[in-house]
C-alpha cells in the first residue's frame, strides 16, 4: 500500500490504510505499507511499514517502482487523497513507473489536487487519467462511482465502504457518568457531540450557529468537539480552525465547548459514549466515506446530520439517523430540540444505527478488496 499519511499521522486515509493492512494479515496477506517520514509501524499489526518519503515528487516516483520491485510485490494499493499527498501532481503518475505490479487506486475522495495556478480543469484531469491508468478503482461511496463512470474508460470500479477507525472500546472500568463530570457537564445538560478536524465540508460553522439557536430555545446544551483540530495533511484545516474561534466568540459558546484534543482511540470512544447525540452537518451531505459518521453509527450514537449528495437507502431519516437540509442551521437547532427532549427517539436512532454498523466490518472490507486484487 501506499499512502500519504500512516499513524500516529492524524487522518482518516491513514487511520483507514492501518485498519484495512491489519485485516489483511489477518487473512494470510502480507501486507508492505510506503509512506512519509512522519508515521511508523506498529509490530503487532504484523506490517511492514517504510516511512521513507519526504516529499511526493518524481524521485519518490522512482524509489515507488524499486520498492515494488525490490519486494517482489503482487499488488500495490494507492491510497489516494489529494490533501494526504500534500497535492503533489505527480502522484497521479505513479502507475507508470510500477511496470508490471497490478495497481489498484482507491480513492478516498474525488476532491481535485492543486498543480499550478489557473490549472483549472486540468485538476480533474489528473485523478481521471490517475483512475484510467489503474488496473482497478475503488471508491467509497454511491456518489464517486457515479462520476468516475461517467467519466469513463476505466478497466474495473468497484465500491466498497470504509469501516470504522475507532473500536467501541473505551478504557476497562469507564464509567459514563464520571467521564461527563470530568468533563464539567452539568447532569441535565444535553451533550452534543462533534468528531473530526475542523474542515471546509464538515460544517461546524453550521454546527455552531445552530448549537446557538438551540441554547437560545432553552436547551442546555453543551458541545463536546472531539479529536484533532487540523490533523496533520490539509493546511486548509489551520484558516478553518481560526474561523472556528471566531465564530464561537461572536456567538458567546466559549463556555459551552470542550475541546478534548488528538486523544487515541479508546479516549475517543469514551467521549463518544459520554455524548447524548451527536451531529455531523457535512457540508456536502453525509456519506459512507465518512469515518465520523462510521464511528458514530459503531458507537450506536443518536446522530443529526446532513442529507446525502445521492440517495441512500441504508440511511432511514427517523429510524436510524436524523437527516437535515446542508448548510441549515435553524433545522439542525430543531432537530437538537427535538431530540434533546425525546430520551427514546434517542435511543431508538442509536439502536438501528449500530445495526446498521454491523455492515462495514473490517473483516469484509477486506474480503472485498482482495476480490478487487486478484478478480
């Protein structure tokens, strides 16, 4: 596999290729991982990480095909996202140089890499050409495998979701109700929860203002921002951040907001369960590239968030999640209201959504990836 960010890199692509590369061991593969300087390995996961690449540029071109080479490799797995490859163009180069290694692209999302200036369509261009040089293309979501077909001329598309990156398993002996006083929650108050970076398309202005309307309809509300603020690949996330702030002093939520900070993952499973509900407003509509929205439905959270680009069946507005127009926050401060008095829609939304959980294990993510490998 290769891939821009590998932990203790902050990142969702990252956190994805260790948990795919885990299960992949586990099935009998071995599993070799290239990656930048900043990540390292883990022995027990039984892979073989070099974090050898300081930049993205043709002479990491090169040392991809010898380390292809040199390790004798069956499949080489990119695991693409423009930000996590800090928006090198050459990347989008990089099957041409694995002469004869099966290439496989997955791809994380289709937002387009940065080039030159005025680069304009030639953006898009670049992940076509990246996805048509490919022996096969994975995507994660009904959206981007509607597009990269119309796009056209790519030998094999298959969609397969990501899993969770984050185990509901918080630390032996949790305790919810002395988690929340730790965190200062006053026990009536509703704890609304908020996982991920403060990026462009999660939404946290929307989710800010509307967490401000609620409080003004008389809810007590608390909002529990958890993880990392900007994460360690797109430095969009920092101006994002600074917004952020500013935002919350206009809007006088200082005292209502705790910030847990980059914690690992049985933290982050604590605070998940320590929360009410919690909302995920994406700015481009929810969607099962989203390991926010996966962890939240594997922790059986109640869930608000936003509706999807394309219709997903799975997801069943009432049922199993609580849909919200985009970018909408007087909707997404009703629909706090609503389920911040209503204990049992609460539990019912978080019932059917670790149900719904049940479908995105690593195990068959894996099982369908190594069918995209080797069919």
């Amino acid at each position: 596999m290769i891939t821009g960010e590998y932990p203790p890199m902050q990142g969702g692509v990252g956190d994805f290729t260790r948990e795919l590369a885990r299960a992949l061991v586990q099935m009998g593969h071995q599993v070799l991982v290239l990656t930048s300087r900043q990540a390292r390995g883990d022995p027990s996961d039984g892979v073989q990480v070099s974090a050898e690449v300081t930049n993205w540029n043709m002479a990491t071109l090169r040392q991809v095909g010898k380390w292809a080479r040199e390790n004798q490799l069956n499949v080489v797995n990119i695991q693409y996202e423009a930000a996590a490859f800090q928006m090198a163009g050459l990347v989008h180069l990089m099957p041409l140089f694995l002469h004869g290694v099966r290439v496989i692209t997955t791809f994380h999302d289709l937002l387009v890499p940065y080039l030159f200036p005025k680069a304009g369509p030639l953006r898009w261009e670049a992940i076509s050409y990246l996805a048509r040089s490919s022996d096969g293309v994975i995507v994660t979501n009904q959206a981007d495998e509607q597009k990269l077909r119309e796009a056209g001329k790519i030998r094999r598309l298959a969609r397969i979701p990501i899993g969770s990156n984050i185990e509901d398993a918080p630390p032996a002996n949790y305790d919810r109700e002395a988690w929340r006083q730790g965190l200062q929650i006053p026990a009536d108050a509703a704890l609304v929860g908020y996982f991920g970076f403060v990026n462009v398309s999660k939404g946290v202005d929307t989710l800010l203002e509307g967490a401000a309307a609620a409080i003004q309809r008389g809810v007590d509300l608390y909002l529990l921002m958890i993880g990392g603020n900007v994460g360690s690949s797109d430095p969009t996330n920092a101006q994002q951040m600074e917004e952020a702030q500013q935002l919350i002093h206009k809007l006088g939520l200082e005292s209502r907001i705790r910030w847990t900070g980059y914690v690992d993952n049985p933290l982050v499973s604590a605070n998940l369960r320590a929360c009410d509900l919690v909302v995920l407003p994406y700015s481009d509509g929810v969607s099962f590239r989203r390991g926010s929205f996966m962890a939240a439905i594997t922790h059986g959270c109640a869930i608000i968030t936003t509706e999807p680009e394309v219709e997903l069946p799975e997801l069943r507005d009432g049922e199993n999640v609580r849909l919200i127009p985009r970018r909408d926050a007087d909707q997404l401060a009703s629909a706090v209201v609503q389920l911040a008095a209503d204990p049992e829609l609460r539990k019912r939304l978080g019932n059917n959504a670790r149900q719904l959980a049940g479908s995105f294990s690593w195990d068959r993510i894996a099982e369908q990836t190594v069918g995209v490998y080797f069919g």
